[in-house]
C-alpha cells in the first residue's frame, strides 16, 4: 500500500467531494450500529443492503419495490411513522434484529443517522467496504489480497464528532495490514487510530463503554447487549463491498 490515510470525523467527509479517488479502496466503520448490522444483515442472507442518506430516499426506494424491507434509526431508536409521513420503519439499527427469518432473501433499505451517511460520502472511490469488528479479519485479508495504493480509513461518528469506537476499528485494521501499510505514507490519524487501539485492545468493552455511543446505548436495556456484540471479532468470514448499483453484497475475501 503507497498510502494510507484516515478520516476519524463526520466533519471531514465533505473534504471527499473535491477529491479524485478513483483507484482509491474506501473502508468506512460504524461500528454502534450501522456497519455491524449491515455485516448481521448480510450473513442471515439479506439479498443486499442499500445505504441511503436521508428518510425521503428510503421511502421513494420502497414506493420502487415494496418487497424491500426498511431499517434504521433517529436517535438510536427505530424510525417511526410520525417522522416519515406515515411509515413505520420495518426494522431499527440493532444487529440482533436481523435474523435469518426476518431478512433471508430481501433487499434492505437502510438511513442511519451517520453511518450510512459516510458510506455515502465516499461512493466516488473505486471500492467501497463497510466494516467493522465482526470482520475485521476477512477485511484485512481482502486488503492484502489487492494491496490498494490508496485506503482510505473513514470513522462514522456520531452528530458531527468523532466516534471512540470507529477509531478504534480504523486502528484495529491498521494493525492488521501494518507490515504492508508501514512501507509506504501513512497520515498521523491512521497512526494515532492504531496506538489507541493497541493500548486499549485488552479490553475493548470497557473502553467503549465511556465513549458517548457505548454509555448511551448501555444506559438502554433492549439496546445494551448490542455493545458487546458489535465488538465482538471476526464472527464474519466476508467482506461487504459496494456493488456497481449502489447495493451492498456479501463478497469472500479470497474472491
């Protein structure tokens, strides 16, 4: 890899509209909850996971094909009829909800409040990747497959801050691909993503618990047990990659 670089706030992203990053490998985390659950969504079979930006655009989606299902969530919580004109929401942004009999087979329509913004934000690159603990691995070893010359590390957040848990995860995957990404330029936010995940790696839960997300979403009880489920490592053998119609599919790393 020449280059490596990270994005680790919200307020960074607009940076990516007056840049050229064709030839560029984009891997965006959200990682409480967006990321995580389009990873749990993939993997109980979804057929492929769209990433919108706004309500309006989800509900157009869904008016084009009404088999899809629609998730996500404003403030944490699931989006209901009284913010969409109507609709509620088949679906909010908790991992745990997207079981094989509820989503094997269907096209899902997501809107989070950062996550799929991000994903948005970068779908001008070459490739896009949503990532986040649970493949970690997976999207390590499909990086060091192609070995990119530029990647581009993108941290979610949360409102227009930085996200202690997508730094992390952008630090996480640095360690895993260091040995090729430390031969070539490597910006100061990667390196300082990277020593935070490895002072921290012990214990992640506890970490992550301080952060703004983590305590919240802790302070929840139907919504606690997602904290600890979206740090757990490498339950996902597959990349998710961006698909040349905007979708989200699962893709094998060795693929």
């Amino acid at each position: 890899m020449q280059r490596i670089e990270a994005l680790l706030s919200p307020a960074e992203l607009h940076s990516l509209k007056a840049r050229n990053l064709q030839g560029s490998v984009c891997v965006v985390f959200d990682v409480l909850r967006a990321t995580s659950t389009m990873l749990a969504a993939l993997h109980s079979g979804a057929a492929a996971v769209d990433a919108v930006g706004g309500i309006p655009e989800a509900i157009d989606l869904r008016a084009a094909d009404p088999g899809c299902l629609l998730a996500g969530e404003r403030d944490g919580r699931r989006i209901r009829a009284a913010q969409t004109g109507g609709t509620d929401f088949d679906l909010g942004n908790s991992p745990r909800e997207f079981t094989p009999e509820r989503v094997r087979g269907r096209r899902i329509v997501m809107t989070t409040t950062n996550g799929t913004r991000a994903l948005q934000a970068c779908t001008a690159a070459e490739t896009v990747l949503a990532a986040s603990f649970g493949n970690l691995r997976a999207t390590a070893r499909w990086l060091e497959t192609r070995d990119p010359g530029h990647l581009l590390l993108v941290g979610s957040g949360t409102q227009d801050h930085a996200a202690l848990e997508d730094v992390l995860a952008v630090g996480a995957l640095a360690d895993a691909v260091w040995s090729r990404a430390s031969t070539g330029w490597v910006d100061d936010a990667v390196r300082i993503a990277r020593h935070l995940y490895r002072d921290h790696r012990g214990d992640l839960l506890r970490t992550v618990s301080e952060g703004r997300n983590g305590h919240r979403l802790l302070q929840w009880p139907d919504l606690a047990d997602d904290v600890s489920w979206c740090l757990e490592a490498d339950r996902f053998d597959f990349v998710a990659r961006r698909q040349p119609d905007g979708s989200f599919r699962a893709e094998r790393a060795g693929h």
